[in-house]
C-alpha cells in the first residue's frame, strides 16, 4: 500500500462521518455482555478521528452525550476536529420503549418520548448541530391482531410533529427499518415513512435512508434515495453498512453489495445530495475502527473511481436501459484492463 | 356438508368475483403449453357462475373480451346474471409490452400503452363495468444500472393520468407487486404505488391490494388497507390469493394464511371498503373451479364467522396490545369449544 | 373457559416441556439489559410448574444449572415433579465463543468447549437427564473467505464425537439454524447437519429440530422430520416456536403458522416420535409465563383435535395429494360445523 | 477493448459450456409465446460456437436433440468443435409431468419418466457425452398435507437407481432447486440431495450445483461445492448464472455477486472441481448470445485474475478468518492500484 493515503484520501469530496457507538461493545440477545470490552467515550472519539477520511460524528442523545457531558464531549470533539453530524435520540434502549416510544398506548410514554427528544435538540443545538436522527424502532408491533394503526400511527404523527415544530431549523430524519427490534415497523420502509413526513407536513421533517435498511426491504437504494429526493427533496440524511439482503447484519460497507452501491453513488451525484455520508455498523467480533476504516475506504475508493467520465457513461447506460451493456461496463470497472472484454458474437 | 349451502351463501354481504382466467389453462416458462386445456370463454362463465358465492367477473381486455366480442361476452354474462366487476388491460402478455408499457423508452410502444387502455375504458363503458385494474407488471426493470427512474416513472405518471382524465367516472386500480415478471417493478408496494397515485392527482385513480402482493413485499396486508384509506381513500380494488411469503405462488385463498386474514377482514370493515372481493389465483396444476370455489368458500366461512362480537372482541384486542391474548383470541377462534383455554399461570 | 382443564391436559399423550429460560429475562442488541427483570430460578422452576401441560424442563448448563447446584436444582425441579428433559451447554453466551466453540481457530477454546460439554454431561448424569441439546450458534462464520470449511468442520467432527463417545448412554442432538448469531452456521438444515451426524458415526448423535428454525431455512417441518427418521432414526428432540418464515422471531406456537403443525403432527405419529416436545420461545416483551402457557395450550388443542379419524383422514389426503381437498379439509379443521362446505363446481 | 481477445480466452484452463435453449425463445407465465423469436436449432448451435470461449453444450433431451435428429445435431456441433456435455431429459415441459415424473402417484408417469431418461442416456451414448443432467423440477408438491414424502421419494430412489444401474459408464448429475415450478422441491438442496444420492448407492449418480439455486437456497455456494465433495466426491457438474438472493432469476454470471464467485472459485480449485463451467441463463429480455458471451467473459475474467499468488492469499485468509482483512482483500481485487488502502487505525 505504498500509496500516498492522506493525498487520495483529499481527493475526495463526500462527507464521511460514523456513529460512535460502532467503535464500542457489541452485542446480541445470546451474548448481551457483549463480543468485547466497554471503551472510554475519549478513546471512541480519539479512535473515530483517526479513521482517514471520518470528519464527522453522530452521537446518541442520552447515552454518548447528556445535558451533563455535552461541553466535555464537546471539547473532545473539537480537539479532534470532528463535526457533529447528528445526534439520535435514545429512543430504543430502555425498558420504558419497550412497547414503542411515540407510538405507545401508555400517555406518560409518549410525553417521555418527546422529552427525550427535546432533550437530543438542545443538545444538537449546543453542540452545532445540523440533524436529529429519529430511529423509531421500538414504534411498530409483532404479532397479528396487535397494533391499533389508526391510533398509534396517529401519536407517532402528533409527537413528532410537536417536537419538529419547536425547533424549526433543524432538520429531523426519520429512519426506517422494515423490523428488528419490532417484528413490524410502523416506518418499514422509504415510500410509508415518505407518506408520514407528508402528514406532519412540516419542511423540517424528512428521512434517513440507512442502505443495509433499504436492501432487508428489498427496494433499489438508488431508487428509494431518487423517490425520496422527487417528492419533495426529503433525503435528509444516509447511514451505510452492508448484509446479504434478508436481514439488518451491519456488515462491513462493499463486502457483500458492489452494483448497488456504484448505482446509488450515480443518483446521490444527480440529486445533489449535500449531507453526511455516515458508517452505521454494528461488528460484532470485527475490531471497530478497522471495520469502519475499510468502509470509509471503500467508499472513498469509490468515490475515486466514478471519475465524470465513469458517471456520464453511466448516464448512457441508463439512457439505454440494455442490461447486457450495464453488466459488461460493471465487469470492466471490476476488471479493468485485466478483462479481456467480450466481442458480442451476434 | 349437509347444511343449506345456498341459504349460508346468503348470509354474507361482501360481493365476491373471480378473474375469468383462473378457470384456464396455466403455464410457466417450464410448460408454456400449459398444465391443462383451453377453454371456450363461454364455457369458463358458465362455470364462473356456477361457483357459490361467485357474482362477479373481471376480464382481460384484449383477451378475454376485445372492442370485436363485447356484446358477446355481455350477453353471456348477463344470462348468468354476473356483473362486470374490473377491466384489466392486457400491457402485459404481448411482446410489445417487453421492455414496459407506459414505462417504455420506445414512444411508440407508450402510444400503444395509452391506446390499450383506451380500449379496456371503452370496452367497461359498454359493459357498464366501474373500474380498470391497471397491473404494469412489466413497468418495471432487472438489473442495476439498467433504469431512468425519472424519466420513466415521468412517462408512467404522463400516460396514465391522460387516460384517467378522459375517463372521470371509472375508477383506475394501479395494482402494485414486488416483482415478477420484472426483478423490479415500479408499483412495487402499496405505500410507493400511493405516491405515485398522489403524483397522478385525480380523484379516479387509486390502488388495489393483491393480498398475495402484499405478503411478498413483506407488508401487514390490513395495515396497508388501512393506510391506502387513510391518506385519500384510496383502496379501490382487492384481489386474493395465498403463498408462503417468499413468491407470488398464487394459491387458493386460505391455504397458508389465517390471522392476516381475519386481521384484514376487521380493518376492511373499520375501513368501510364497499368494493369487490376478487380471486386472483393461478392454480397451475389444480381444477380451476374447484380452487376458486374453495378460495370463496374460505372468505364466506371467514365472513360468516366474525360475527359482530367477534369484530368487537378484535376491537378490545388492538386497544390493548397484548399479543398473548391476540394469539390466545385466533386459538380460540380455531379450535372453539374442542379448546381446553389456558388458565394463565402468573 | 368454563371448561375442565385439568381433565382435557390429560388427554393428551405428548409430553410437553419449555427451557427455563423462557420465562426470565429477555433482551436483544438495542435493549441488552433486558425487556423484563431478572427472576429468581426458584420462582421460574415453580412457574414453569404451573403450566398446564408441561411436566419437564430443559436447562442451559453453566447457565441454568452447574456442577456446585446441581442438588438444588435437582430437588426444586423434584419437588414440582418436573422431569429434566435436556441439559444445553452454554457453548454460545460468553466471549470465549465468540468466533466459534468446536470450530474454533483456536486449540484452547476447543478443548473449553469440550470441557464445557463434559461438565453437562455430568450433569445430565447427576439429574437422570437423558440428552444433551448442543446448540452451536457460535460455529459459523459471516463473511465471504472467511472461513475453512474443511478444517473447521473436522475438528466439529472430532470434538463432538470425543464427548459422545464419552457418554455413551446419554443422546446428543445437534440444532440447527440457518444463521444468528452468525450469518452463517455449520448446522444450517436438516439435511446438512445430518450428513455430519453420519460423519461422526456415533449411535448416540442425532438432530433437534427446533420447528422455527425449519420455516427459516424454508424446509417443510414435517418433510425434515420424515428426512431425519429415514436416514437413521436420527430425530431426538424437538423445540416448537413460531415466525414469520424470514427470520427466528421465536414466538408464540400457533400465532403464525397451522396447516405445517397440523402437518408435523401428523408425521411426528408416523415416525413414532416419543421424545419431548419442548418450547422454546423467545417472548421479548410478552409474559413468559403467559406466553408459554398458551404455546402448550395451542398444540394441546391440536394434538386432542387430530382423533385418529383425522389422522386417518390426512392419510387419504396425501395418498391422492389433491392440493383442492387438502386445503378443503384445513377449512373445514378450521371453521368445523360453521362451514358452509364447497360443493364442487365442475 | 483493443486486446487480444483470443489470447486471452486461451490463458483459461477452465472449460465453459452453455445450455443450447439459452439462445433461443425465453417466456414466462404472462408472455408464454416468448418475449423473442424461435430460432432454428443449427443457427442456435453455430451462435453458440461463436461466443468466445465457450466449447461445449448441454442439450435438452427430447427437445433439443431425439432419437430422430441425434446424428444431425452431431455434424452440427462436430463442425463447430463443440463437446456435447451433458443431456438433459425433458422431465418437466410436458403435461404428463405436471405432477412429478419420478415421483408421480401415476406409475405409468413414472415408467414413461424412466423411458425418457433412457432415451436420453441413449442419445447421450451415441453422441459420446459423459453425463445425464437430471433436474426434476416437477418431483415435488406445493400445499400443506399434499405429499407423502416416505412413499413418494422411494419412488425417486427406484426409478433413478433403475437408470443410473444400466448405465454404469454415464454421470448422472441431480440438480437441486428450493422452488420452481413446484413451491417444495424434493430436490430442494445441497445437503437433502446428497443424502438421497447416497441411498440410491451408486458410484455414478452425484449432484449438479447452478450457483443461482445455491444463492436462492441461501446456502454459500462454496461451501455447498466443500462438501458435495467432502461426503463422497459428488460434485459432478455446475450451472452458472445469478440472481438477488431471493429467487431463481437467472440473471448474467456476475451481474449480482462477485464475493461469493471468488470465494467458489478458490474452493473449486481446493477440491480439483475438472467438470465443466456451464451457463445455464434465462435472458427473458436480453440477446441470449450477448448475455451468454458475458457470463463467459465474467468467468474468464475472474479466472485469470485469481491467480496462484491470489489464490495463495486466500488461502491465507482463511486460515485467518479475520473478515475485515477478507473484505479488504477484495476491495483491492476490485479497484486494485486504484485504492487507497486502508490503514489501520488501531
């Protein structure tokens, strides 16, 4: 790898950024102690800084950051030079979400849901930043005759709107996942939770598109990023990592998708998206920093390599919509002049 | 089975249809000779009619009745007094339609689209028939890098509102389906089939749920009715069928699925839905009348047994969110007083 | 229900069971403390008890149940007349097994992982417990080129045909899963950890289907249950769950699924199965207790329902393999004398 | 591409194949004429011929080649320089086998299934092709209580066996497939295949994988390759083609995956895989030649990339089993002196 890093690495013009949390303990329902040990939140952040490529953070209100230690991380953050991205309310990790947060039948539930995340927007406020990213994943059901739709999607309405509407100049994505935790989720995927953000109706409120999400859907990312920009310029925020496609793995970025990810990079250049581009991984047993280092390579690897040459060829091949010609073009971007090409025979 | 037949039939109020095609021959891309014989159409509405519960037909224009065979079909149908509940344009089983009908890149071939679905309005004018069912199944695409979703879904938006708008009093269903027989459709599920409808803007277009569809996408079929009403009334049309969850297989209704469809039978009602209840099945290697006959059976048991008490009794479960009670509610439903209940033990 | 309970749950022949650890705490990745609190072993011993129908218990060795309290738990489970139905060593909860117990790169966490299993198979003697239940959800890998198929499936092979040959007397069933914790496991299907079974050779060996688990790998149970008793006998254990067929939501049996139990029960009478059949549920934010309680009650009811005129009936039904009449008879299974029958149309 | 193609086809030791009917016609349900023309048999095998790299056929029994027109076909393929690879009997385009061949209730079905399968082991003697491709896609069931799998397998077992026996000197490859066109597939897997190629017993009778039934089943294709050869050296041939993951699409090699193509590369070469590569694509909308030509050109690429020095670091991977170093490894492979690499951060 004698290549001058630090130099390709500023050739790049996207914003990558990481949610904290991925450099920390992982865990699942059959190791709850976690695959590894707890870490100092000054070493996560001193970690994160030293990705190449990461300039920015998301934090989660209410466990990386408190009204208490919002200066302290604060300055840690600034020392590194990092940006605040997003902060996402805690609105999954306790017991009292448990049965859904904005959309629970219990009143006190959803005034705490909204407390919560008054509290993430006067943290954001503090710290600068730009984006509360809602995760609602305890907001939706599991079993067959067991939400109330009308009702709780009526809440989740309500409270977010409320909140939304105090604080008017910051952005707020709302995230989907078609389930996990919640065997269904009330926003499973990008067009139903496009349809709430209209139903709030406030300029305010849009939606985060995490890829891996967009895969266990079965949607096209390209398309729902393109959909969601369309109606109404509502792709608000981008969390990547990567799976097989029948379930939320939170894998490592590039290490299972490689078309997907060249054909949304193409519609993110077309609809001119600005924001962050984030690493949401969850490594169970890889060590944290070189699971996200090798994301953010791959993505600024990427980056590199969709040359406007590239992309314009691209925009031919769409233009045409010949799947043979899409292929052959993926396979030489693979291969490059290591592939002999193939003379079409007919 | 020695009840009066007839006189059960009577207690229900839904209106039931089938599409006159499930009473066919059925291929695949295996046998496209097809697992049976063809059958005369008049042949196919005599047995249609004499399916019990079975008061009305949808047909393929084009197919099953052409601008040439109008009256024909008419007559047939009214002889066995069954009402013309859908026109369904064929955009789909010619090799024009390809590559997409309204979606495709050849001028031409969206002319035809246009023209085709003319045809079918004119054709329900005469019949007296309320309703296209517009299934796109080839509006779609298969590989990455191979779709303009703007430009193409700009066409869709284009081509169907110029026919809704000639035709305000007939109401025009998009049908959405993951896939098949494109990898990728453009009306893929309900909630991003709605915003196109929405993009459309006329009162005269809106969505029909195939409840198959919806289990492929991996949607709560009842939540997705609820949510089709909720933002515009936009539940227009549904069709039935069953499959394991993994692929449109097309099945007799009720042969997988039990509380999804009680779940919709309640929301259906909440909903007010005043429409047709459709079967869609595709019984490659069963007699089609039997397989539909059974399918409408499983409704009208289904209809028959949720009772007012037992709507009610479904009411309180969703109120309260209690998933063993709900489970412990369908067992109860199934096995009746042959059940032992289940004393809860804390 | 009004009903006698006590007499109905003696009806029933099958003997049911659960693993004690349904009815503590639950958690998963986003609520790793846990949905519920934490419950003495005392008091989930003397709930499990109380559930109507089962009369014996599994225990997760090291976990559950150690060699310094054994004798307790061996008088609690004498004094509520509960019989010790597996021991489950814990070769999945802690870091050690992180990457892998029996198929680990490293010699010292396969020689733990033997020693672990000895230390349950003591205890299964000092209980009178017959089978151990070895669950290897570590022992997979998630990556591409990660892992050395050959070499770590031998030293699976070895080190569990080492404690086997060991405890010849005592049955070892190995449980697959089609992925979690690992996205990809050793023990993935039926078929699959059979031919190991085969590999080890040891009379002693055999499989566990847990019934979730098959609808995850999209097996059919009951064709896995035939496979596993046609090729030797080799069906020792069986865990009853249920989901929506993408993923192990563990929940409560019946809520989803019931023409596949009615089907698996059917088999299990063919084969001859006389092992227990145990639940194994993961009720995250139900009550155990409850939730349990309802599982055995729903296959209580099946197994009263399924009179051998029933059985007899299914008999018939898979001679003609008439997919019409099959489904016919789960209709009239399920509605009984609220059924207005089919009479077949053609 | 300016380079010298067929030098570069020549540095490939592999032998690729193609299936005949991938240049022809291809339908589906909704367009059973065909969303192409029907080309004559001679000008299908001469555009064969002409796609780089390709040197053998599969043909299909009773379809492709007859009893009648063997000796024509022959001079055909002879003067094109094609091998004859494999036959592959028509068990399943035809109504007589809509409800199974060798499994058919019907014992007249099943004579006439091991008629057919003779027929085609006789054409394959005269044509001097080593192997009989059986894919019995019709061998299967679709609903709940349909099959009876104890009798109706048995009768597999006996009718292949009875072929397989008579010709000693012929492969004969079983190609498994979870679904399609029967929703269960008693071939269905890897593992549940070679489980019933063991009980037939003979030293002729293996598995065929297609990578794409490997992809939809779930399994990793390297892994199913490890160990069809591991228990008995049954990997006797292989279909190319790709798919999402989620069903059979036959897609073009290499459209979708590219990891697990690597990784089943290496593999193959661990166990001395000397069979032939053969395309087996379904091109509904695409020019079967050109899809063909780069499905060949896909695997002659990653052929001569993987070299020994390649192959050797893999190697080392998997001796490792560290995933991101995995990932890394083909972040390089695919953007190679492009990347940046990525340094580690901790």
């Amino acid at each position: 790898m004698g290549l001058d890093c630090a130099f390709l690495f500023e050739m790049t013009s996207n914003k990558y950024s990481v949610i904290l949390g991925n450099l920390g303990n992982t865990c699942d329902r059959f190791l709850p102690t976690g695959y590894k040990q707890v870490r100092p939140k000054g070493e996560m952040i001193a970690l994160a800084a030293s990705i190449p490529g990461i300039e920015g953070l998301e934090l989660v209100g209410g466990w990386d950051v408190t009204p208490q230690n919002t200066s302290e991380i604060q300055s840690m953050m600034q020392e590194h030079k990092l940006a605040c991205v997003s902060i996402i309310p805690d609105l999954f990790s306790r017991q009292i979400w448990g049965s859904g947060s904005f959309c629970s039948r219990d009143a006190q539930v959803r005034t705490a849901a909204g407390d919560e995340t008054e509290n993430a927007a006067e943290i954001a406020s503090r710290l600068g930043c730009p984006l509360l990213n809602l995760w609602l994943g305890q907001d939706g059901y599991d079993y067959p005759l067991q939400a109330n739709f009308g009702q709780q999607r009526a809440w989740m309405v309500e409270g977010i709107r409320a909140v939304a509407a105090r604080w008017p100049h910051l952005k707020i994505a709302l995230e989907y996942k078609l389930k996990e935790p919640r065997i269904r989720s009330f926003h499973a995927r990008a067009a139903d939770t496009l349809l709430m953000v209209q139903e709030i109706g406030l300029p305010n409120v849009g939606v985060c598109i995490d890829v891996g999400h967009a895969f266990v859907a079965q949607e096209n990312v390209a398309e729902s990023a393109w959909m969601l920009h369309h109606y109404g310029k509502k792709l608000f925020h981008l969390h990547y990592n990567d799976n097989y496609g029948h379930w939320d793995d939170d894998m490592i970025v590039g290490s299972i998708h490689l078309a997907q990810y060249v054909e949304l990079s193409y519609w993110l250049k077309q609809i001119g998206y600005e924001g962050w581009h984030s690493m949401d991984l969850y490594p169970y047993r890889e060590d944290g920093g070189r699971a996200v280092a090798e994301s953010v390579a791959f993505l600024c690897d990427l980056e590199r390599s969709l040359t406007w040459t590239k992309l314009e060829e691209i925009g031919h091949l769409l233009a045409e919509g010949d799947a043979t010609a899409s292929t052959r073009w993926m396979r030489n971007f693979v291969f490059g002049n290591k592939s002999a090409g193939s003379p079409p025979p007919s």
